[in-house]
C-alpha cells in the first residue's frame, strides 16, 4: 500500500516529528499548572511564550547553518535539545525563570522544526512522494497521545518535570538509529517550468498561510485546556481532552490529506481547509456547554491539519533543488513563527477581551486564507508558470 511505503521512506524523519509531538502535546496539557506553580496572570504567561518565541526566531536563523554543521546527526542532536528544553519549565517557579525555560525550550523547538522539514521537503523531492501530510500527521498523533497521558499523570499529581523526564527517556530511545545521512543534490536544468531566482511573492504568501495555520494551532494547543477549565469548571484530565481531541483529529485529517492532495489542488483543499477550521474555532469560542467546545476543538484540528504540511509541500514540490533550501528556509521563518506567536498573541487579548474573543478572533483570521490568501498564492503562481 502507498501508505506503508510513504512509512518506510520517511520513518527517520518522522521519529523526529513524533519527539516533537510529544514534547508540545506534554506542555500543553501540563499549563495550566506550570503557569500556576510560576504565579503568572494571563497577559504574564502570553509574555513569557513571547520570550519563548525570541529564542525560537534567533534558533531558526542558526538552523541552516547547524544543519549543515551537524550533518547526518543532526535530527539526533536537535531531537534531544529539544527533549532536554522541555525540562525546564517544569522547574520554572518565577516569570523570569519561566520565561529563560521557554525561550531555551522554543528555541531547541525551532532548530528542530526547520532541520526536519527541510530535510523531509528534500527526500519528497528526491523520492518524488508526497510526504509532509504524513509527517506531520505523525506530530499531531504523538501530541494527541502525549496530551492524554500528561493529563491523566496530572490528574494523579505528578509534577511536570517527572513527566518530562519519562519523555526524555523515550526521546533517547527514538535516536537510536535515527541518523539522516545527508545525499550530495545534482544540478537541474534550467527547463523554463520554474524560475530561476526565488520567487519572494510565493514564498511570502505561502509563508502567511502557514503562519496563520500554525497559529491558530499552537493558540489553541496552549490555551485550549485553559479555556476548558475556565469556561466550564473542568477538572486536569478534562481540560486535557482539549489538547488531545485537537492533536487526534490533526492526525487524522493529516493522514486523509496524505491521499487528498494526490486528487485535490493544492490551493483549493487549504481554501476548503481553513474555511473548516474557522468555523471550528468559532463553535469552541461560542460553546454553551463543554460538549460542544470539544466538538469545535475537534472541527478546528480536522480543518487546521492539512493546511500548513500542504502549503509546505507545495513550495518544496515547485522549486528546484538549488533553491529549495533557501526557499524552505525563509517560508518556515515566516510560518513557524505561528507556532510561537500565537500562544503570547491569544494571552493579551486574552487578558483585554477574554479568552472567548480571543479564540474567535483566530477564526476570522483563519478565514482570510481561504478569502485573501489562497487566491493572491494562485494568481501569482500562474504570473510564475507554476500550479496552485
């Protein structure tokens, strides 16, 4: 089957996408008590990602170079960084120690994030398989299981930072064997098809579709659990469902979109997709009762999944080799910045309007991938002879 080949062909990449799974679906359903333990309001822990999203930034410009620094080691090494990060805000009982933690763990996040996507975008290209839907299915299953568990150890009153310590056991147990030897790339002639200088528009369009994506998702992911028990009183192992439910149904909607983009346009399934997802969000933010908000979060994650490893995929599919580097490079610049900026974005309005607006908010913007976005990507696209 096609599906247990794009397996085969991508396990070591997508250990490195389960790590990180593991780690995020953990945090999040383990902060509501870290930003109690660290005594930060709301507007204090949206600071605190913030400083997390420095370090995540400042990561993502080194990223190139340690990837090519740490060649064939290079997923073992950032896979474990960030194992190790995640440890720390588990020991964090003030905002400045909290804020150190996220911007060291955000950091080792973000190496991890452009070094495995950058790699994956390379073997799609080389295998000529489409592979990032998949991959990235694997985080969101890895962050479903990891939000449970973290939820359910919670709810038994276990400290974070024995939780982290389990996942970095199972991280050092992943590595092994999960060195990425690094292929020498030909050189492609110049057919015409594609330009032969990066084509900054595409990649700034696409990159703004992922990061909205990307922040919807992470907004969520952080601050669903919190909503859940804020909104509607619900105990740990309640608020945790949030988080699992989302990162259960991204998994599933990845692993569909693994086949769905082999029959659908690029352009018009991240149109379809973020026109779900908004109106998801929406149902979550207006939810009466906590059923429903579980339903939304649930819409949301089927929406939200496929956007990002779809727009992702299609940059790396167009761009010829000797560009494909820079090109993934700057586009998970802009895009996973989303990972990091939302979660600060969604605590000030949070902490202005509430956290109800505040998710409903990031439905609106959601829509304008599917109203703005997508067609500006499709029309430039076609001023570049390429498909969208």
């Amino acid at each position: 089957m096609e599906f247990f080949t794009d397996m085969r062909t991508s396990a070591v990449h997508g250990r490195a996408f389960a790590v990180m799974g593991f780690c995020v679906g953990a945090f999040a359903a383990y902060a509501p008590q870290l930003k109690r333990q660290a005594g930060l309001g709301d507007a204090e822990f949206g600071l605190a990602l913030l400083v997390g999203a420095a370090g995540a930034v400042a990561a993502m410009w080194l990223a190139p170079r340690a990837d090519r620094l740490l060649g064939s080691a290079a997923l073992v090494v950032c896979a474990m960084m960030v194992a190790v990060g995640f440890l720390l805000p588990g020991l964090s009982h003030s905002w400045l120690t909290f804020a150190g933690a996220m911007f060291l763990a955000s950091g080792a996040a973000g190496l991890l994030d452009v070094v495995m996507n950058a790699r994956l975008s390379g073997l799609e290209a080389r295998s000529g398989r489409s592979l990032m839907n998949l991959n990235h299915g694997l985080f969101s299953l890895a962050y479903a299981l990891a939000a449970l568990v973290a939820g359910l150890v919670r709810e038994a009153g276990v400290p974070p930072v024995w939780c982290f310590a389990g996942i970095l056991v199972v991280t050092l147990l992943m590595t092994l064997g999960m060195r990425d030897p690094v292929p020498v790339e030909t050189p492609e002639e110049d057919t015409g098809a594609v330009p032969a200088t990066l084509p900054v528009m595409m990649i700034v369009l696409a990159g703004l579709i992922v990061l909205i994506a990307f922040t919807a998702e992470q907004a969520t992911e952080n601050w669903s659990a919190l909503y859940l028990e804020r909104a509607f009183a619900a105990n740990a192992a309640e608020g945790a469902m949030g988080p699992a439910i989302l990162g259960l149904t991204m998994g599933i909607g990845r692993l569909s979109g693994q086949e769905v983009v082999r029959r659908v346009a690029e352009g018009r399934l991240m149109q379809l997709a973020a026109a779900l997802a908004a109106a998801g969000l929406m149902l979550a933010a207006f939810a009466p009762v906590q059923g429903l908000a579980y339903a939304g979060f649930a819409i949301l994650g089927l929406g939200v999944s496929t956007i990002g490893p779809t727009a992702l995929a299609w940059v790396g599919k167009t761009i010829p080799s000797r560009l494909r580097a820079a090109a993934i490079s700057r586009m998970v610049m802009i895009g996973y910045c989303g990972f990091f900026v939302g979660p600060p974005v969604i605590g000030f309005m949070a902490e202005a309007f509430g956290l109800r607006l505040a998710l409903a908010v990031m439905g609106v913007v959601l829509l304008g991938i599917t109203l703005v976005l997508v067609p500006a990507l499709r029309a430039t696209a076609r001023r570049g002879k390429l498909i969208a």
